[in-house]
C-alpha cells in the first residue's frame, strides 16, 4: 500500500509540475485592436449608464401619465371620541353625552372624462421617451468617437516617442563623431557645441513626447476602461466616400440629435394641448364603502355610496393661464432648437468632411516629404564625410526628416478619427452600425416592462424586480 501510494503521489506531482511551471510562466501581450477599445468603451461608459438610467427614468412617466385613467382605490379609518351635553327642555338637568367609535371606509375613484387632457400628457410623455432614447444614441456615439480618438492618440504618441528616442540615438552618434572629428581637428569647437545643442532639443522633445504618451494613456483608460496594452495599427479607415451634399442630406434625415429634437417639439405641442384641456371640466365616478361601530351604544352600520362628480375650476389665482402660456413658450423653445440643432449637425458634417480632406493631403505630402528629406539626409551626411557640407547642415537635414515622420504620425491619426467623425456627423457611429461583438443595450425592454405599471406583486411586478436588481449589480 505504501509503493503504490508513493507512486501514486509522485506521477501527481510529475503531472503537476508542468502545469504550475506553465501557469507560472509569463504569457505573451495580446495584441489590442480598435475593435477591442470600442467594446471595452461600450460595456464600462459610465456616462451610457447614466444616460440609460435617464431613460428608464423617462419611461416610468409614461406609467405615471397612464395611471390618471386608471381607478384609484384607497382606504381610510378613524377613532373618534365625541362628547358633550344636552336637554329636553330648560327646566330639565342637562345630560352628559359620550360615545367612542370606529369607522373604516374603502374608497374608489376613476376619471372617465377630462376632455383629452390626461391622453395628451401620455403622449407627451412617449415623445420624451423617443427623445431620450434617441439622445442615448447621440451620447452612444460620442463615447465610440472617443474610445477612436484615445485609441489613435496612444498609438501617435507612442510612434512619435519611438521615433524622438530614435533620433536621440542618432544625435548621439552624431557628437561623438564630432568630437572625434574636432580631437584630429577637422572641425571647430563650433560644430561640436552645435552638436551638443541639437541633442539636448532632442532630449527635450523626448520628454515632451513621453509627457503627451502619458496623458494619452490616461485618456485612454477613462473612455475605454483600463490601459492601453499592445495596440495595433487599424489597417485602413471606414469608406467613407461620397459628397458632402448627400452626408448632410444623411445626417438630417437620421441624425440622433435631430430626431431627439423632433419628438421634443412634439412633446412640446402635446403639453400645450394638455394645458388647453385642464381648464375644461373632468368628469369623474366615486364610489365609497364603509363600516362604522359605536362602542358606547352598541351600534354597528354599514354603508355605501357611489356616484358620479363633474366639476370644473373657475378660478385659481391665474394659475392654468400660466401654465398655458409656460407650456407655449416652450414649445417656441423647442422649435427654435430643432432648427438649432440642424445647422450644427449640418456644420459637423461639413467640419468633419474638412478635417478628412486635410488629413488625407497632409498625409500625402508628408509621404513625399519623408522621402524627399530622408534622400536629402543621406546625400548631406555623405558630403559632410567629404568636408563639403558641416556638421550644421547635417543637424538641420535629421531634424527636417524627424519633422517629417511626426508629421506623418499625425496626420494618419487624424485621418482614421476625421474618417469615424464623418460617420458620427452622419449618425452611423453606433454599436450596431459597427456590429461591435456586444451584447446591445434594448432601449424598449424596460419600457415595455413599466408602461402600463404592473402591480408590485404580478408577475410582470416580480419579473421588474428582478431586472432593477441585475441592474444594480452592474
């Protein structure tokens, strides 16, 4: 028993040993991709969750606007202790009177008529539904932009770290050529301090580079949800080719922030009709049941009533006049930002379509730019070896080449974010436009849930529940 349980163990421990060794094992950086960073944008916005609790907020007064047509029921119950004196006559003692009693009284009432008031504020409240939805997108597509924007802005200050710290080696060759240079006398002490003075700018650039590559990373964590790791170079950026005319005809026809504003002016016409509608009558059915017990004469009733109230307020201090006359403005208000909102959608696509055009020609000319100095400082480095060129002009040539790569750095960045701001500008920018691998957020889920206020112990009550407590945990 003691061999077979040594071997036992030790085959255990052999197959043991090489799994612990690969868990222990560093495991290669995997590489991060654009997609990744909107994913990651995508499912840790904390500015989507809220906007998201803002929808569900909207939702619920759809619920709230739905239960003025609806019976209320409620109850009521007192105790009361009635006392006093009384006399059949005043030649007679007066009495004492005294009695303890109870009563409990159910109480139901429902609207049937208040001339469209109560379905004109339902609908008002739909259309902010659709409005807040809609913004959703809008702030949807503002986290994506900037998940593209932090994601190209690490992947430029680190090419443009990597190319300062390049250059400096470069610099650094480039003394220590001087000073030899000048300890056989080829040179003056000019052309060293020249030298001397290039590589200290190159150390200061590189620590500017490194400044801006850690501010970039820092960005990056807060719109993507954690730091950048190993990113990848997006092959090419989304086709967006067409004329400005069609992107802006587009972009008005679907832009989120312009359907938001058109279901606000809507909104905003349906409070004026609600507000019209106040000041007529309401017609509404009461109907009232109750028991009511005296302790001290031993009397027990029941009792019930129903009927029918129609009433109308005829004066309030002015108050449904203002009401009327706030709800109007309003409505000027939100026809004033629809037309708002249109032409600054309109002047992003136009921005947008500006800043790719720029960055397409700026990369072009920094493409021949790079070539042309990178043969210019090779051709220049060569005279220098031959004393028809100083150590000047070789310092200016390496500095107009390292220009020129950063320059190349940058304008590719901005290529790829001006090319995702067109699609934002037009509202294509969205996770299902995308098709990111995520899990989409359903904007009518909650809503068809609470529209019509489920009890808080129905079914559809404890399916709620059980919804705002996921909810929560995320």
């Amino acid at each position: 028993m003691r061999v077979t349980s040594f071997k036992t163990s030790f085959k255990t421990l052999a197959l043991a040993l090489p799994l612990g060794l690969a868990l222990a094992l560093p495991r290669p950086a995997v590489a991060e991709t654009l997609a990744d960073a909107l994913v990651g944008a995508y499912e840790h916005s904390g500015l989507l969750d809220q906007n998201r609790a803002l929808l569900r907020a909207a939702d619920e007064d759809v619920a709230a606007a739905k239960a003025a047509l609806k019976p209320v029921l409620r109850w009521a119950g007192n105790l009361t202790q009635s006392f006093g004196t009384s006399r059949s006559s005043a030649l007679q003692p007066a009495q004492s009177i005294e009695d303890l009693s109870t009563s409990i009284n159910l109480i139901a009432e429902m609207l049937l008529y208040d001339f469209g008031a109560s379905k004109y504020r339902i609908e008002a409240a739909k259309e902010t539904v659709l409005a807040t939805r809609h913004t959703l997108l809008n702030i949807e597509q503002q986290v994506l932009l900037r998940a593209v924007s932090a994601y190209m802005g690490v992947i430029e200050a680190s090419e443009t770290v990597a190319l300062r710290n390049n250059n400096l080696r470069l610099l650094t060759q480039e003394l220590r050529a001087a000073r030899d240079r000048f300890d056989v006398g080829e040179v003056t002490r000019t052309d060293v301090a020249l030298a001397e003075a290039q590589l200290a700018n190159a150390r200061s650039g590189l620590a500017g580079a490194e400044g801006i590559l850690l501010r970039a990373v820092e960005e990056y964590r807060n719109a993507v949800g954690h730091k950048p790791g190993k990113l990848t170079t997006p092959p090419s950026p989304p086709d967006v080719a067409g004329k400005m005319a069609s992107a802006k005809a587009l972009a008005v026809r679907q832009h989120p922030s312009i359907l938001a504003a058109q279901h606000q002016v809507a909104g905003a016409d349906l409070a004026v009709l609600a507000s019209e509608a106040a000041m007529s009558p309401r017609v509404t059915l009461r109907g009232q049941y109750g028991l009511t017990e005296s302790f001290d004469s031993e009397r027990y009733t029941r009792s019930g009533t129903v009927g029918v109230d129609v009433g109308q307020t005829i004066y309030q201090g002015g108050a449904l006049s203002s009401a009327l006359r706030r709800a109007m403005a309003q409505r000027d208000a939100q026809r004033a930002n629809l037309h708002v909102v249109r032409m600054n959608v309109e002047q992003d696509v136009g921005n947008a379509y500006a800043a790719l055009s720029s960055a397409r020609a700026q990369l072009e000319a920094s493409d021949r730019q790079i070539r042309a100095a990178r043969i210019a400082f090779r051709g220049v480095r060569e005279e220098a070896t031959l004393g028809a060129r100083t150590t000047l002009d070789v310092l200016d040539a390496e500095q107009a080449l390292l220009n020129a790569e950063v320059i190349r750095v940058s304008a590719r960045a901005n290529l790829y974010v001006a090319a995702y701001s067109v699609l934002a500008a037009t509202g294509q920018l969205t996770a299902r436009d995308l098709r990111l691998p995520v899990q989409l957020y359903d904007a009518s889920a909650y809503y068809n849930l609470v529209k019509d206020g489920p009890p808080l112990h129905s079914r559809q009550g404890r399916a709620l529940d059980r919804v705002l407590r996921a909810l929560q945990k995320d």
